[in-house]
C-alpha cells in the first residue's frame, strides 16, 4: 500500500499543481489513493487509540458531523503523506509569500524542520483528521490556523464515492476579494482524489502587483449517505 502511493506521488506534475493553484486558488490532485487505501483510513474511525480528540461540530456551531484528530504516531498512510506533498508545496508556499511580502523564503525544505518551527511556538499537537459526515451534516466556512505558526496550504482527500456511498456534501471554497463581494467555488472529488486549497489567504495579480484574497472552506449538505474525508494539515497546534 504504502510502495503504491509512494509511486503515484513521484508522478505528480507539480507544475501543473503550481499553475492551477496561482490560477485558481486551487488545486486538484489524481487519485493517490486507491479503493483499499481508502476504506483502510476509514477503518482507523473507529479505533479510539488512533485519536487524540473527537469534535462533534454541532456542540460548537461549526456544523452538523463529527472529526476527529490523529495522535502521534500517525498511521503511515498519512505520516507519508504529510511528509511528501510538503517539500512541492513549500517551493509555490515561499513564491507566494514573496508575492505578497516581498521577504525570502519563509518555510523550509523538509517538514521535520517545519514541524520544529512548530514546536517553537508551542504547537505540538498534530492536526491531519478524518471526518464523517451524515445525511444532513455539513462543515460551516471557516479556516485552520491552530496558532501563530501555520503553512500556506492544506489538502483534503475524498474517502468514498460520490453519488453512490453519499449524494451533495461538495467542498466549498469562498475567496474574501478586498473591496469587491466574495467569490465562491463547488468542488467535487472522486474518491482517493486530492484538493490542495490555501489555509488562510492567496496572492491574487492586481494592476498594481499582488494583493492579498481570504480564502474560507466547508462542506455544504450531504443529501444522502455518510461521507467521509481525510485533511493533512501541515503545521501543528497548541
């Protein structure tokens, strides 16, 4: 399992990633996970060992379902993804972040590195989860910082498969623009598919250089079924 998602990932076109992501503001990823891979993640749901905490979103108003966090030792299937996709998306992270401040390189090569940047901060805590959603249940918009050290980029992975295990439940993208009403994407994912999607904000190309758009995400109603997805979170929280 773990040699085949190691070989799809070395296949990844990371400049057609970089291209869709300066574009768009997003972007999709084939599926690095197969059919086993993904009902194996969703097989950890229910061993309570594997979490450090579990968030039942209505209790905080964050929506109608359920997520939880993994505890360290993550399961290997997401330690390698975590510790793969990062590298790619430090290189665009760091162009980005020259857009829109004009510094050097803001985040290192290796996750490692990153993650003790993390730990600097006080952020120890790991944050990749899996969440499930019922017929009904859906994510409000919102973004995920943990703290004052975070990455630029996240990645959700569908986990089962629309229209036949759950119907609706598309993962919402809406871009704050400064001064103008706000913008919205409805993506869908087949299952194992990725979507890379910015944390918190994005360099968008004005007349006068780059200016910085918010970016929120969620889920919107699952009409039917259960859904579940998998996010990687690169930076720790508190």
């Amino acid at each position: 399992m773990l040699d085949r998602l190691t070989e799809r990932m070395s296949q990844l076109d990371w400049s057609c990633v970089r291209r869709s992501l300066d574009e768009q503001g997003y972007a999709k990823l084939p599926p690095l996970l197969d059919a086993a891979a993904c009902e194996h993640i969703i097989g950890t749901y229910t061993e309570e060992a594997n979490f450090r905490k579990t968030i039942a979103m209505a209790r905080y108003r964050f929506g109608i379902g359920e997520y939880k966090y993994y505890d360290t030792p993550l399961p290997p299937l997401l330690q390698q993804l975590r510790e793969k996709l990062y590298p790619g998306l430090a290189r665009i992270a760091n162009d980005w972040t020259e857009r829109l401040r004009g510094g050097a390189a803001a985040y290192p090569e290796r996750l490692a590195e990153f993650q003790e940047r993390c730990r600097e901060a006080g952020q120890t805590r790991p944050t990749p989860l899996i969440l499930k959603y019922e017929a009904g249940g859906y994510n409000c918009l919102h973004q995920d910082m943990y703290g004052d050290v975070f990455f630029p980029f996240q990645v959700v992975f569908a986990l089962n498969r629309l229209g036949e295990d759950y119907k609706g439940g598309e993962f919402l993208l809406v871009e704050q623009r400064p001064r103008a009403q706000s913008r919205g994407h409805a993506l869908t994912l087949a299952q194992g598919e990725g979507l890379i999607f910015p944390t918190n904000q994005r360099p968008v190309q004005g007349l006068r250089g780059y200016y910085r758009t918010a970016v929120r995400h969620g889920v919107s109603t699952v009409t039917e079924g259960t859904r579940y997805s998998l996010g990687i979170i690169f930076h720790d929280a508190k």
